[in-house]
C-alpha cells in the first residue's frame, strides 16, 4: 500500500483538476455545522469538523429520487406504461467521508446489491462513486467505531485514505480506484521514511480517544422471540416521539417509501426516504397496522439493525458508531444504552425477576 | 433550579406511596450534556432517576395525551399551560393528574451553549444562573442569561398556572420581555422578501416531524401528512410539499400555541420554526386579546365565538 504526502498546492490544484472530471463533495460549514456538499469551482473541502449533521449516504441514495415516469394521455401509444429514467450516474467524488460513515456503504451494500435482488439505482451510483476518507484524530464521546466494526483510521468503505499530522497531509491508496484518482490528481510524492511510523502513533491515539463502547458479542446468540419479547421494550421507548430524526441522519438506515406523484396526465413514480419511527410505515392498504404501537416501532428499529441484520448476515450490526442519532435525538434514546441491553438481556433470569417480585 | 431535584422526588415518592398515582412523569439525566430524557417512575428506584435542572426543556403534556390512569407530572409554565389546553381539548381530565408545578427560571439553549464552547462539551454544572461547560482541556463558566432559548428569554408565565403542589416559591415574572421583535421584522418585509425568508427557514427540513411530534398540541391520531386515502401532501422534498407541511402545521396551532419552544428544540437542523407559530400568537393577542393555556374556562379563540370578534364578516 503505497503511502503519498501531499502539500498545500499539490492538494488544491488536484481537486481542481478533479472537478472537471466528477462531481466532487466534502464538508462544507454552514451556520454551526458541517454538511456533505458538491463544491463549486474554488471551493475547497473543510476539513476542521468532527464530523458532518446528516450522513453522507444522499450522495448515493438521495432522499428523493425519481425511478420511473409515466403518462396518462390515452392518445399516446405508451399510455400507462412505465419508463425508467436515465439512470447514469457522473463519476462521483466523496473527498474526506470519515471511517465510520464509509463503512456504512459496504453494510447498505449487502442490502441493495444481493445475490437475489439488485437496487440499479443505488448501484450504478455506489459504482461510479470514490471514497476518500479522513481518519479521526480525536473522537467524540459518543463515537463508538470502534465497537462497530471499524475505528477513526478505519479503511473499510474507502479507496484513498487522508491523515492529518499537523499540517502535514497523508493519502494511503487503498484501491485500484484510489490509485486511479491518485494520479489523476497528481498525488504521486512518496511520504518521508518515518511516516507511516507517526501515522501509526497517531492512528493508536486516536483509538484511545474513543471512550464509549457497546457490547454485542451475545446478539446472534438471542433467541429471537425473546428478545422480541423482552420486557424493557415499553420503557425504553417511553421518551420516544415517533421522529424520524434517528433514521434520516442514520447512514445505514436504509428503507424507503414508493410513491406516485401525478401532475396533469405525466407522472412520476419516486422513492422517497422512509422511516420505521412513522405508523405510515407499516399500514396496510386495508386500514389495519401490525404496528400500532409506539413501542413496536422503536423495537423494531432496534431489532433491525442489532439482531435481524445480525443474524441474516452474519457480519456484525447495522451500525458504524457515529453516534448521529445519539447527539440528534430530541429525546435522549440512546442506541448504546438499548444494545447493552439487548447483549446482556437473558430470558430466564428476567422470568425469575418477575415472578419475585 | 437543580435544589428542586430533591423536593420532585420526595413528592413522587409520596404520590406514589399513597396510591394517589400510578405514575409520576418527569425528566432524568441524559446519557449526553444538555440532553436529559422524558422519564416516568413507577417505584421508588426510578424515583431516584427523577432530577431538575435547566436542560428539561421538553414539554411533557405530550406525554399524557390520551393517557388512562393517573399520573403526576412535573410542569413548568409552558408546560402547566399546555396541561390547560390538554384538559380545555379533552386530551385528559383534570382529576386525572397531580400536578408538580416547577417556578421556572427558564431553559437553556444547547446549540447556543456548543457554539460558544469551542469544543465538545462533556459535562454542564449549574450553580443559580453560573453554568460551567466543560470539555477536553477547557473549562468555561457561562452566565445562563446568555443561553437561554429564545422562547424562554421572552417568556410572561414562568410559573405555573395551573398546580396541585407548588415546589418552590414563584419566580419573578419578566415584564419587559418582546416575544415579538422578529415577528415585527418580517411583518415589514415585502412579499417577496416574506417569501424569500421563509423559503431560506425551511430550506434544511428534512422531514422528520419531530416538531409536529414533539409538540403537545399535534396529537391528531393521523396527520393530514400521512393521510393516504385522500393523500394530502407529497412525501418528497418537493419544496411545495415541505411548505404546506410547515404552514398547515403552523395554523393549526393557532390560538393553541404556548410558545414552549419544544419544536425548536427537537429540529435536528435547527429550524427556527416558532417563526410561524409567533405571528400566529401575535394576531391571537392582538385580536382577541388571547394567549393560550391560561384559563381552564374557556376555549381557544379559533374554535369559538364571540359577538364582539373584531371580523365583521362572520357576523
């Protein structure tokens, strides 16, 4: 794995140079926050955040997104026939996606791109997409990578990682992709000798920064039913609202909702983000909801991402530990909390408590 | 307003203990700075979770909505006041609920308070009105006037109008609060610069309703945004759709609004959506010298009527 420096010039220009090859997105500051946003021409990516309010997960699965159009002119041959729209996607560049959130693509990944079904939307997005991450000098407290399958040097996601030493800038090409935009940009100067020895000292710091953690090694272990069925459920979920805050800053939240949009005799058929926190997310088209209840929901979101993914793939949780939906939920639920729950939950002993008491 | 921590617990002990509620709702310490949780205690070791400090900024009547059994709850004034609005609109009834009215010297603006920290805050420590934020490496002492959220900086009703058990002595009310200002500096606008100003506020929404659904008064079992059979409003983020969502949402508060600020608070990206809801109680005071949740005897000025209405063309 090749290690490249990169110095102030060579960095500006190269994304320069970039831009007339992709759609390039990084942080950009806005009021208090840091939000993903394609950068205009001289537009520089600010790399002075910890990290960005929403996921970067619009870049490749937009909020709203038009799959199909249609017409309802009974005097065209293709009256009522659906019709997918151009579905090409410019070559994308994510520069400075911090580990976390670019571990989120591979695991939405196992859900849009299966052996049995293919999302072409999300696909052909995903594939015309580079990621270049930036590794976390210093956690957050509410950062727990590191108990979720990667860390704040984690290269899981990405085809180019940056470090930061001061202001020395690092780039480690981790993919044939990275290596392609490497030189495309001209990062090409070999870094010092001693670097990658800093970079690891900085790298074992950083790990030490994270100071929350959950545990989930017991999760595939649970019988399913009975952790369904466990009593804290209804107290957990008591402060929720119902939001959908925690799944629309979520990046591996990934479900959505399909919907016609008529005007005149055209129409759209879109998908739009979609929130398992809503009642609107389960209702039948008879009236009757399996969901009705604001615990079930908040169950749900849990058991989805803590144990129905864990158990269906096999590959860890549906979380990178970014803590979003902590540091955003009006209400304070805290997804470590309930999943140290639902790793320590056991069924019998839970019984005996009851019965005793 | 952290001393009132002890005096709410000892009363929910007593409330419970005596059988007079079956539950007592009240806040416990977030598991973040600035953040504490929507909590109820059904036995005393949840009791002991109960705290009060100035970060309960959540309106807790939307806890209660609809809710069988009784239940004591810790009111503040917007929240004594939305408790009123909730009984005037039989979302509960009075002898239902014990109330733990909390003299309020008002609640503090979390995003204020980060944006003046210089780095991520890691603990709050409140001493009167001197708040000390904390972080790695830096300790700053803040003067809570300088935070409060702006709600409560203009708020007439900090003590509760409503109580069964007062836990403190009334605070001070301010007399010289404007709630109004900017309300007076859009009225001035042109239309297109009205328009302009609002398409800018609501341009971050993502959607998530958590102010419709941190409010109290937005209790209606289906939203006119999630209706489907008709379906209202889009579900994109159709600028169309995403402005009838804030302004329906708006006039449906009208005359019903107590400004409590919980749906500023709940915005994950920071909306000043009390934009809306201001002018509305603005015109209710203005016009029917009215401002919600103050009185149990009568009902709120849009679903009434009065000889004397100022507008001519309903008579």
């Amino acid at each position: 794995m090749t290690l490249i420096k990169i110095d102030r010039q060579t960095w500006a220009d190269g994304i320069e140079k970039a831009k007339l090859a992709y759609r390039v997105f990084g942080p950009v500051k806005e009021k208090n926050d840091h939000e993903f946003k394609q950068l205009d021409k001289g537009e520089m990516p600010d790399f002075s955040l910890q990290n960005t309010r929403l996921s970067p997960k619009a870049i490749v699965y937009p909020q709203s997104q038009i799959m199909l159009t249609y017409s309802l002119d009974e005097s065209r041959d293709d009256c009522r026939i659906m019709k997918e729209v151009e579905n090409v996607t410019a070559p994308q560049l994510v520069l400075g996606i911090r580990p976390c959130d670019a571990l989120a693509f591979p695991i939405v990944r196992r859900n849009f791109d299966s052996p049995e079904y293919q999302d072409t939307y999300w696909i052909k997005a995903y594939e015309a997409t580079t990621f270049v991450g930036l590794a976390c000098n210093a956690a957050c407290s509410t950062c727990f990578c590191t108990s979720a399958g990667t860390g704040p040097f984690g290269e899981t996601g990405q085809d180019i990682l940056l470090m930061q030493d001061g202001d020395a800038l690092y780039a480690k090409i981790l993919t044939p992709k990275g290596e392609a935009l490497a030189a495309s940009m001209g990062w090409s100067k070999p870094a010092e000798p001693d670097a990658a020895g800093k970079l690891d000292a900085l790298k074992t710091k950083a790990e030490a920064s994270i100071t929350a953690s959950v545990s989930t090694d017991k999760l595939k272990d649970k019988i399913l039913l009975e952790l369904y069925g466990a009593p804290f459920w209804e107290e957990e979920a008591f402060s929720c609202i119902n939001c959908g805050t925690c799944t629309y800053v979520c990046p591996t939240c990934w479900c959505f909702d399909v919907q016609d949009e008529t005007h005149g005799l055209s129409g759209v058929r879109m998908r739009n983000w979609d929130s398992c926190m809503s009642p609107l997310f389960t209702i039948h088209a008879s009236g009757h909801n399996p969901r009705t209840q604001k615990y079930e929901r908040v169950r749900q979101r849990f058991m989805h991402k803590l144990k129905y993914y864990v158990d269906k793939y096999d590959k860890g949780i549906q979380c990178v530990g970014c803590g979003r939906c902590i540091r955003m939920c009006p209400v304070n639920i805290d997804i470590r909390r309930i999943c140290d729950k639902m790793n320590r939950f056991d069924a019998k002993s839970c019984a005996c408590d009851i019965a005793s008491s | 307003m952290t001393e009132y921590t002890d005096k709410i617990q000892e009363i929910a002990k007593r409330l419970l203990a005596e059988g007079k509620v079956e539950m007592v709702i009240g806040f416990r310490k977030g598991t973040v700075p600035m953040m504490n949780q929507p909590h109820y205690a059904a036995s005393a070791a949840s009791v002991n979770e109960l705290i009060w400090d100035s970060n309960c900024a959540l309106n807790l009547a939307n806890y209660v909505t609809d809710k069988k059994g009784t239940i004591g709850i810790v009111a503040k004034g917007c929240d004594s006041r939305n408790l009123v609005t909730h009984i005037v609109e039989n979302k509960i009834r009075r002898e239902q609920l014990y109330i733990i009215g909390v003299p309020c010297t008002g609640m503090v603006d979390h995003r204020k308070v980060s944006a003046m920290a210089g780095g991520e805050i890691l603990s709050m420590e409140e001493a009167g009105d001197d708040l000390t934020v904390s972080g790695q490496g830096f300790s700053k002492k803040i003067s809570k006037a300088d935070v409060l959220q702006e709600n409560c900086a203009s708020c007439t009703h900090r003590n509760p109008v409503i109580h069964d058990e007062l836990i403190g002595n009334p605070v001070a009310e301010q007399t010289d609060a404007d709630p109004y200002a900017s309300v007076r500096r859009v009225e001035d606008m042109t239309p297109d610069e009205k328009w302009n100003y609002f398409e800018k506020l609501i341009s971050p929404c993502i959607r998530c309703y958590a102010c419709r659904n941190a409010c109290p008064l937005c209790y209606c079992p289906t939203c006119f945004v999630d209706e489907s059979k008709p379906q209202w409003v889009g579900k994109s983020q159709d600028a169309i759709d995403v402005r009838t969502f804030h302004l329906l949402r708006a006039y449906h508060c009208a005359g019903r609004c107590t400004d409590c600020g919980a749906c500023e608070r709940a915005c994950p990206m920071g909306i000043k959506i009390r934009e809306f809801t201001k002018k509305l109680n603005k015109d209710c005071q203005e016009l029917y010298g009215w401002e919600a949740g103050l009185t149990l005897d009568q009902r709120p000025p849009l679903d009434s009527f009065k000889t004397d209405d100022p507008q001519e063309f309903i008579k």
